[in-house]
C-alpha cells in the first residue's frame, strides 16, 4: 500500500560546548559528521555498508542502511534526507554561543527519528563537528538543546525535544500533497497579480548537471529536469508512488521551456568539500542568489517547485546544496538581462 509523500523538517539548536571550526559551505561538515556518527553506532555491518556490500537481509532490517544504503549512488536523489545548513557566513562558533540547522526526512524515513536524533546529540557531545582545532587533535563539540518542528507552508513550529526532557514528541506537520496543492493554487493567484513574475532565492550552492554539462546560470529547463528527476525518486522509493512516464516528464519539460529567465542576480560560489567516502576532495560550488523567471501559466510548474523547496534539487542536495525559497517579486515590469 503507498506511504503518503511527505517531506518532515526539523530544526536543530545546539549551544557551542567546545569551539567549533566549520568550512565555508557548513552542510558538508554537518552531514559528513552525522553519517558516520549513524553508522559507527547502530549498523552491526558498517564495514560491509562503507564498501556497498551490505547483506540483502542486514539491510531490509537496519534503519542505518535504510537511511544511508544509498549512499554510493553518484547522484543524490535517492537519499531520503537533505540537511540545510546554517546561511551565516561565521565560520567559527566559540563555546557558549548557538547555532542552527534543519534536516529534511522524506517519506518513510521519518519512522527512524530516534536514530536520527540520537546520531546528532552522540555527534555533537562525543564524534564533535567540523576541523580538528584543539590541542588533541579533537574537533569542537555541542550540546543539543531544541529541536522543533517546522512546516514552511503551514508557517507553524512545534517544540519535540528539550534538553533534560529525556522524552522526544513524533512530528506531526509534514509538508503534504494537499498542502502543496493549496499553496500551489494561491501562488497561481498571487503570481497573476505580479505580472506572473516569480522569484527563487538560492539559498546555498546550486550545482546543476545537464546534458552531461555543468550549468552556471539558473536557466529554467536544467533546473526543473534535476527537480523532476529528484521529487519522483524520492516519490517512488519512499512513498511507493508510480513514477512519471516518459511522456509525462516530456510534457512537463514542454511546459519549462515557455518559462523565460527575466532577471538573474545570482553568483558562483566556487567552494569545495571534503568526501569521506571518495576520500579526495569534492566540488561543491553552485549559484546563489535571485532569479525571477516568467511565463504565461504557472499553474503546473508550481508544485514541482514547491516540492523542490523542500527536498532541495541539484548536485550535493542532502549537504544542504540547491536549497532555495519561492519569492514574488515587486510588482513592476521585467526586462531580460542582456
């Protein structure tokens, strides 16, 4: 029976125990960390699941290789999950101070909280997080304070964990299919009145992959076939739903090519990371920045979009990479940039 397709997002506070150094782009230290915080404590055969040859039984059984198995696909759109790092440009957090950062669990994988949460407190009090700064050769270390519930459509926040509370709350407010199609419909109306003007703001690196072709502006057809390509995997590997048809994806894209890219003031964020499972280091770079696009009918394109918001789209989408907001522009007449 089909899993309903959600995307959970959860928002971490943690307070600086022990200064922390993170790179530029904080989402590959994040998720490096808490993935091998995950494996190293609750996979029996993380040796197997490092190299892909986890045992077919072990990893029907085991919520690490249900959350990480996928790991050694070259692309990111079967990984359930897309952190979203913090977006200040501070580097290091000393002790006391406080950070944030969310995670999105997509579909099924929310079942696994316990394990999720537990690999970022373990992460931050024992593992520690980013550079190995301290006199010991130790990475800086945190402690776990809040973690709540967010539902960006919805705008609602609830409180699941508390320090000294030993209790964590289920979330209860995922991004769903009928959230998005009401928020779809009133995009539509909003966009209408704004000259069908719409804006997206990129967040973090967005690093697009087309016709084998590394892509540097946000031209529209890239970007939404990445999109595509991303929310129906997710869709049929963690909600059991059918994917599109070749036809379907065909039209879609039809669709895109009527978008027209009217203002672009993005830049490239030429930054790089650390893989530990290549072990070499990683381009992460992408554009950031606004980009107002526009069409004629924004009616089908924007579910899509508004499910990307969410899962995040592009290259290095579960580093927090691709992660971007829908923004209408002010009202006025677009010119194309030349």
């Amino acid at each position: 029976m089909p899993y309903p397709f959600t995307i959970h997002h959860l928002r971490f506070t943690a307070v600086v125990v022990t200064d922390i150094e993170m790179g530029e782009f904080k989402g590959s230290a994040l998720r490096g960390a808490w993935q091998s915080h995950l494996r190293t404590l609750y996979c029996a055969e993380r040796g197997s699941a490092a190299r892909g040859a986890v045992d077919p039984l072990h990893a029907s059984l085991c919520p690490v290789c249900y959350l990480l198995s996928r790991e050694a696909d070259k692309s990111d759109n079967r990984r359930p999950y897309a952190f979203e790092p913090p977006l200040t440009p501070q580097s290091r957090f000393v002790a006391g101070e406080r950070f944030s950062f969310g995670m999105s669990i997509v579909g099924r994988a929310i079942q696994f909280l316990p394990y999720i949460v537990l690999s970022v407190q373990q992460m931050g009090e024992t593992q520690g997080l980013g550079r190995a700064i301290h006199s010991d050769r130790r990475r800086g270390t945190f402690r776990l304070e809040r973690i709540a519930e967010i539902n960006p459509l919805a705008e609602t926040e609830r409180t699941l964990f508390v320090a000294g509370d030993p209790m964590i709350q289920m979330p209860q407010s995922p991004v769903d299919e009928a959230q998005v199609a009401a928020a779809s419909a009133a995009w539509a109306a909003r966009l209408a009145d704004a000259g069908n003007c719409l804006t997206l703001e990129f967040l973090t690196p967005t690093r697009i992959i087309h016709a084998e072709r590394l892509v540097h502006r946000p031209t529209f057809v890239p970007l939404l076939a990445r999109l595509v390509d991303r929310v129906i995997t997710l869709r049929v590997q963690f909600a059991e739903l059918p994917p599109l048809s070749y036809e379907e994806k065909g039209e879609l894209l039809a669709w895109g090519e009527q978008v027209e890219l009217v203002r672009d003031e993005t830049v490239w964020w030429d930054v790089k990371g650390l893989s530990t499972r290549l072990g070499r280091p990683q381009p992460l770079g992408g554009f950031v920045g606004r980009a107002t696009y526009r069409t004629a009918e924004w009616a089908r394109l924007l579910p899509w979009l508004l499910w990307g918001a969410s899962a995040h789209v592009g290259k290095n989408a579960v580093k927090g990479g691709g992660w971007y907001r829908l923004a209408a522009p002010a009202e006025r007449t677009w010119k194309r940039d030349t």
